[in-house]
C-alpha cells in the first residue's frame, strides 16, 4: 500500500511540474513578454548551464 502512495504522490509531483512548465512558457511566449529585453545575468546563467559537460545519468547521485 505504500508503494503504491508513495507511486501516486510522485505521478503527481510529475504532472504538477509539467503544468508548471506549461503555464512558465506561455507566459513567455506572450508578445508583450517577448519584446522585453532579457537580463545580462540571466543570459550569463543560462551560457553557463549550456557550457557544462553532459551527465549520462544526470539524477544519479
């Protein structure tokens, strides 16, 4: 019985983040939010997340 909760709380975890991820990039892909510049820092952030080397098993610890 606590497989199967501890399986239903992760699906749910699941779909709560991908509707999380649905409405961020809604959100993004609105005109007026598109036209607004993006900050320097966060152009910096995101070429230094794309430099990192890729991990075959990016959730192993």
């Amino acid at each position: 019985m606590r497989q199967q909760t501890a399986i239903g709380q992760a699906d749910a975890e699941r779909r709560l983040w991908l509707s999380m991820l649905i409405d961020a990039m809604e959100e993004a892909a609105r005109p007026e939010i598109r036209s607004q510049p993006c900050p320097p820092a966060v152009l910096e952030g995101l070429r230094a997340q794309l430099a990192k080397s890729v991990s075959r098993y990016p959730f192993a610890a």
